[in-house]
C-alpha cells in the first residue's frame, strides 16, 4: 500500500543478500514467474526505527542471469535433463535515484520490491517537483519522460548538448522534437508569445517543410499510431504552424533568387550587402576558422575592419559602398581594394591598412586568408543586390526560423552563423530580459571547436557562459562532444546522448552514463535517446515519435495553409508580413 492508499503491484522480488546492499546501489533477486528490464522504474520500503518508512526509489541498470548449482560449463547440459539440481536466478542492479525521507540507509536483504507506478514513478523520477515539465519521450515503460523547463529556459541552468554518430543518432529529430514540446505542451504559458526558435540547417533541404504535415499523419496505417503516441506525451501531431525560412541566393542570379530546388515558395534569400559588411565591422567573420590568437596577422584584420568602418561611404541604395573615391559593387572589388592598398610600395598609403610597423610577410599571411574567402562569400556579400527588408535573417514575424546553409561551402556557413549569432545576442541584450530565444546548431565541432580561438567561438562561448542571463539557450549538436569546447559542454544542463561510436563512448565527456549505459549507446536504435539532467541521478532512456512534420519534400502532404498576405516572402525577396506565417484561422494557435 503506497502512502495515498494506492495499491502496489506485486513484488519482483526481493533485495538480494549475496552481494553487498548500499543506500546508492543495491540488488533484486527476482521471482521465477517475474521479469525487470533495463530502465524499469522500482521501489522498495525498508522500517527505521525513529524514523519510520523510508522509500527507496531506483531504476535499473543491469541485469544477469546465472544458473546456481552448476561448476562447469558443461554442467547447464545436465542441468537441462534434470540429472543435477540447479535453477536460474536473475538478479537486477538498481541504482538509487530518491531516498524518501532522506535517511540514507541501505534497502534490507529479503525486503520486497516493486515496480514504480503513478505516483511512486513520478516521485522515484522527480516529476513531482517540476513545476514546469517538459515532455520529451515515452520510458521503456511507456509512460512520459520529462525535463524540467527550469534547466532549459534559463532559471536555473541552460543549454542542451546532444551528441551521436551522423544519421542515426537522429539528433536533430530530438532537437526539433524537443522544440516542438516546448512550443506546444503549453508549459511557457503567456512566454510562448515571445519564445523564439533559430535553426541552422546544414544538411540538405529537410528542415524547409517543418510546417509540412507528414504524410505518415494521414496514412490509415500508421497515422493512428503516430498521433497516439504524440497523445500520450499530451502534444498534439501538427506540423509547426508559425515558421520562416531563409537560403542564400543562388550563385551569378542577378535576381538574389534562393538557391534551393525542393521548395519553390514561402523562402526568403538572405545576404549582406557591403555598406553592412563595412559599418557592422564584419571582416573578422571571415576569418573564423580556428586559428591561433597568436597569429600575427589578426593584427591586420582589426586594422582593415576599422579602415573600413570609417573610410566606406554608401553609394546608392543596392548597398553598394565608395572608398577614397572608388566605387565597390562586388566582394570582389572589395578583396581587390584592401589588396591594392596593402601591397602598394608607397608606405604612406600601406601604412594605415596594415599599421606602421606590420612587416611583408605578415601582411602576405592576410591577404592569402582573404582572398581565399573570395569564393565562398561572394555570393552573400553583396553590392549589385535591389536591396530588400526581407532578407535580413530574422527570428521576428514568426516562431521558428530556419537558416539553410547546405549549398554554402564550410567558410561561409561559419561566417553566417558568426554575424547572425553576433546580431541577435546584441538585439537580446539590447532589448533586456524577457522572451526566450532557442538556437539549434548542428556539427558545433565546426564552429567551437575544442583547440584554436576564432571569433565564432567566442560568440557561441559568450553565450554558454550567460546566454541564459539574456535568455539565449544553445542546443548544440555534434558527433563527438569531445572536439568541443569544453566550457560549452560543461555549460550544458541538458546532456542527450543517441547512438555513440564506441571509441567516443569511452571518452571522459561520457563520465555522467553509468557504464551499462555506455555500452548501450553504442547499439542504440534511431529514435532512442539517454536524457541526463541535473535533479535525477540517472539518465533517463527515451524514445521519442516521428515527427508530425515533413523531414523532406517526399513526406509532405501538401504546401501549408497560411492567412493571405500581399506581404508574405516570395523567391524574389520580397518583403514579409509579420502576421504572414502565422495559421490560418482554422487552425489551432501555435503556442
């Protein structure tokens, strides 16, 4: 009888006496007719004298199976005919997650154990002390999993990191997922007006139809079973309703069309012209490998950057720029000007590019760097562009933002992620508390790696360490969570593993999955994910459904109804509505 008056079920056994029992670890002999499996929730009650019942809550971690009365090997064939008198004992580790009242004494041997249900679940798991509850997947035992919001939005910790093998760790399934929990279980309330997602999408064109049902939703097979799970979790199965989308232009379109082939409407092309990229101080951006501070060519950088900022005059309303008289309408007209001026023999000219002192082979280390950006910038760096408000990358006028940076070589898609990362921790902080912004980076080795100092890296680290001040929370994706910046990772309250490579699963950035676990995540299947947060001991096995929305052109199931706007973005940038990517008025609010 549990402490409402609930009745329990029937034990699975009993607290083993063949191996020591402790108040952290203990052992479940189980019954011939009974069964645990790893991730089962248990409970068992042990009478202290002065104290009363203490409830000892734990899942399980291991479990073995063992005959008792054999030698040898050979002796289970023996066993099997009945010649010698033996029986299999299957006995389960469990490892304590709540001791209630906190009286840490270990279970007795002989004391029955239970599997947790209700509220025995909810209190072994500590979801009956989140006040804001985050669902993010169905338990072994089919029943929901939570997070609690306090560790995502800021209050008490931030940022998530999920880390797993390429294509199938499914880790931006989970990510996407997650936000989709936050957004629509309605557990922000009145914060979900001004909550905000901004997505970078680096691997083909998937994420440009999340406001695209699944046709999964609508097929008679498994469309109920699709929606019944996002039932259990209480979400409903929709695709996002309030979503933009941005994608470079395409390369030599005198249009600025965006370069994208599976979705032809509802995309905006985003680039930044070279007034912007001279007055916002952008040049350091393009730069951002990793590289040594200690380079002496950064000196350079600076040197140019500030040059720029105070010598570049707009010329016309394209965001084109004149210099010391000489009109610049390209990226490439600008690199040729910076070159001119820190190659010119006269060193009254060269000196106030470079700096007075700045020798030959320091100034050749920059111009290298710079020119090899030519390539991958020129199509975003623009100044022969009909300039246009809608290609600002954005968060506002709707919910979530995608920002597709698959057709853009590696340099330019850092570059991207630098500024727009730069522009909205500025407006975040310029605008104060209040509001949420969610950031979803994929391959963050890429941007913050764990060696080198670049000035991406410093954004995504100034975010880390208080991002969640401004209420900026980084969920970071990356195959091997030991190439990132440490204090990224260290800054994460939420950690998510998925399918791990085994190698990776022994590094030191693994230490909080207890060692059955570890072995686990180098078998797990897609859809699978250990969830480790600060209040509960253990992390917590989940498994998550497909998503409601369209992964990719063929899984949607038509284009998404949205209220008529002559505002709305078009492939030719023009300008967008605010209220343009918002549901029509059949459809169910979005937060």
């Amino acid at each position: 009888m549990t402490e409402n008056g609930t009745q329990r079920p029937p034990p699975v056994g009993l607290v083993a006496g063949t191996e020591d029992s402790t108040p952290l670890l203990f052992n479940v002999a189980l019954g011939q007719d009974s069964y645990l499996q790893l991730d089962d929730v248990v409970v068992t009650v042990r009478a202290v004298p002065g104290v009363g019942p203490v409830l000892t809550s734990g899942i399980v971690t291991q479990v073995t199976a063992r005959t008792e009365g054999a030698s040898f090997g050979s002796d289970v064939f023996l066993i099997n005919e009945g010649v010698l008198p033996a029986q299999v004992q299957e006995i389960a580790e469990i490892t304590t997650t709540r001791v209630d009242p906190e009286c840490y004494v270990p279970p007795r041997p002989g004391v029955p154990v239970h599997r947790a249900t209700g509220d025995e679940r909810a209190q072994a798991l500590y979801f009956d002390r989140m006040d804001s509850k985050v669902p993010v997947g169905l338990g072994r035992d089919g029943e929901p999993i939570y997070l609690n919001l306090e560790f995502l939005d800021g209050t008490r910790g931030g940022h998530v990191s999920i880390s797993g093998i390429s294509g199938v760790a499914t880790k931006t399934s989970f990510a996407l997922f997650l936000l989709y929990s936050i957004f629509r279980s309605g557990v922000l309330g009145n914060r979900a007006v001004n909550a905000k997602a901004l997505i970078f999408s680096v691997k083909g064109e998937d994420l440009l139809f999340l406001d695209h049902t699944n046709r999964r939703l609508t097929d008679a097979e498994s469309g109920p079973e699709l929606q019944g799970a996002y039932a259990r979790l209480g979400l409903p199965a929709e695709p996002f309703a309030s979503a933009g989308f941005f994608a470079p232009p395409t390369p030599d379109d005198p249009t600025g069309r965006p370069h994208v082939t599976g979705r032809t409407s509802g995309i905006s092309p985003f680039w930044w012209t070279l007034r912007e990229f001279c007055a916002d101080e952008l040049l350091p951006f393009a730069f951002a490998d990793a590289e040594d501070e200690r380079n002496q060519y950064t000196s350079v950088i600076h040197q140019v950057t500030t040059r720029l900022r105070h010598d570049a005059m707009a010329a016309g309303l394209d965001g084109a720029v004149s210099i010391e008289g000489r009109l610049l309408r390209t990226y490439q007209d600008l690199v040729g000007f910076v070159s001119d001026k820190l190659t010119d023999e006269d060193h009254a000219v060269r000196a106030p590019w470079a700096g007075p002192v700045t020798g030959t082979g320091t100034i050749n280390a920059f111009l290298r760097r710079l020119r090899s950006s030519l390539t991958p910038l020129r199509s975003i760096i623009r100044g022969d562009l009909t300039d246009s408000p809608g290609r600002r990358v954005s968060t506002e006028g709707q919910q979530v933002t995608v920002v597709d940076l698959h057709n853009l070589p590696e340099r330019a898609q850092r570059f991207v992620v630098g500024v727009v990362l730069a522009a909205e921790t500025a407006r975040k902080e310029a605008a104060g508390p209040g509001g949420l912004l969610f950031t979803m980076i994929d391959e963050l080795n890429k941007y913050a790696p764990r060696e080198g100092s670049s000035p991406i890296k410093e954004v995504l680290l100034d975010i880390a360490e208080r991002g969640r001040s401004l209420g900026i929370i980084l969920i970071g994706a990356q195959q091997t969570a030991s190439e990132v910046e440490r204090r990224i990772v260290s800054n994460s309250s939420i950690k998510v593993v998925g399918r791990l490579d085994p190698a990776e699963a022994g590094r030191p950035e693994y230490g909080f999955l207890p060692p059955s676990q570890r072995g686990r995540a180098t078998l797990a299947r897609p859809g699978t994910m250990f969830v480790s947060q600060p209040e509960i001991p253990v992390p917590l096995a989940v498994e998550f459904p497909f998503p409601a929305w369209a992964t990719r052109l063929s899984e949607s199931a038509g284009e998404p109804q949205r209220v008529p706007s002559t505002g709305d973005a078009t492939t030719n940038g023009a300008s967008r509505s605010r209220l343009s990517r918002l549901p029509s008025v059949d459809d169910d609010p979005p937060f």
